[in-house]
C-alpha cells in the first residue's frame, strides 16, 4: 500500500509540473510567489531593528558570554587531547566536569540570544502585519493575481516557479516606501 501510494504520489506530481510547465491552465491563472518572512525582515525597518537588538549593550553581554564559554570549552577539549595520556583520573574528570558545565552554559547562552532575536522578529511582523497585508492586497490586485504561492513554505508547497513570479522584493521596495 504505501509503495502504491508513493507511485501515485510521484506519477501526480509529475502530471502537476508538466501542465503547469506548459501552461495550460497559465491561461486563466496569473501565478506569483510571495516569501513572506523574506519580504517582512529584509525590509529597512526589520534591519533597522535587528542592528539595534546585535548593537544593545544586553545582546553584546550575552554574545561575549557565548564566546569566551566557547573558548574555554574549546581550551579544555584540546588541553585534554593533548594532555590526556598523561593527565591523572581525577584531572580528567575534573576537565570533563567543568567541559559539561560550558556546554550547558553555552547551549543557555544560545538559547538566550534565539529568544532575543525571535522577541525582535515576532515585534516587527506584528508591527509590519497591517501595512504588509495593505501591500499585498495591492499587488494582488494592481497585478491581478489569481493564484499567490508561499514560495517560503517549508512544507513544500512550490513545485517550481519562474522567477518573474516572485513578487517578494516588490513587496519589501512598497514596505520601505511607505515607511511611517
């Protein structure tokens, strides 16, 4: 059953991409692409924000944290391959000790910096969220969109698309433009 599936899966897609490749249905349908996450933060106002969180004095605390961990961390793995035929049980231990206690720092430390920049990120599209859905709606219209694709899905939503469907960049030009 589920090589079956598969085959199904496969010979459908397959059927998929070639009538859309040759257009058959491209009559009726005008297709674009939209990256959503690229088009909210790579806008002016999105890299504006990201540069003041990595420039914040509480961003460059926690990053210098982070590396001098690392180093450390790093210093004791190579002292303990150099060193560790000839260092002693309780020394070894002692290394691996304090090893693990950088690498739950380090790994807190990371997690931190992920919850700075996702905070940044999750306040600029709900700052951006009225003014990219505004712009969108815009370009669906002045374009006459009928089909608009999440070129940015993970899921793997897009097949293929042509370049010149992708209406990421204009919709970032029209935020910056209409910048308040």
């Amino acid at each position: 059953m589920g090589k079956t599936m598969k085959l199904f899966k496969t010979i459908f897609l397959t059927i998929t991409a070639t009538i859309v490749s040759l257009g058959i249905y491209s009559a009726d349908l005008n297709i674009a692409t939209l990256d959503p996450q690229a088009a909210l933060f790579s806008t002016n106002v999105a890299k504006k924000e990201l540069e003041e969180l990595e420039n914040s004095e509480e961003w460059k605390e926690v990053v210098e944290e982070l590396q001098a961990k690392a180093n450390d961390a790093r210093e004791i793995q190579e002292k303990t391959q150099k060193d560790g035929p000839t260092m002693s049980d309780e020394e070894k231990q002692d290394a691996a000790q304090k090893f693990q206690s950088l690498q739950q720092d380090i790994n807190f430390l990371r997690e931190k910096t992920n919850q700075f920049r996702n905070q940044t990120l999750q306040l600029i599209s709900q700052e951006q969220a009225e003014k990219f859905q505004v712009i969108v709606t815009e370009l669906i219209r002045a374009k006459g969109i009928t089909l608009l694709i999440n070129a940015g899905a993970q899921q793997g939503t897009l097949l293929h698309a042509d370049q010149s469907y992708d209406i990421t960049q204009e919709v970032i030009d029209a935020m910056n433009e209409k910048e308040d």
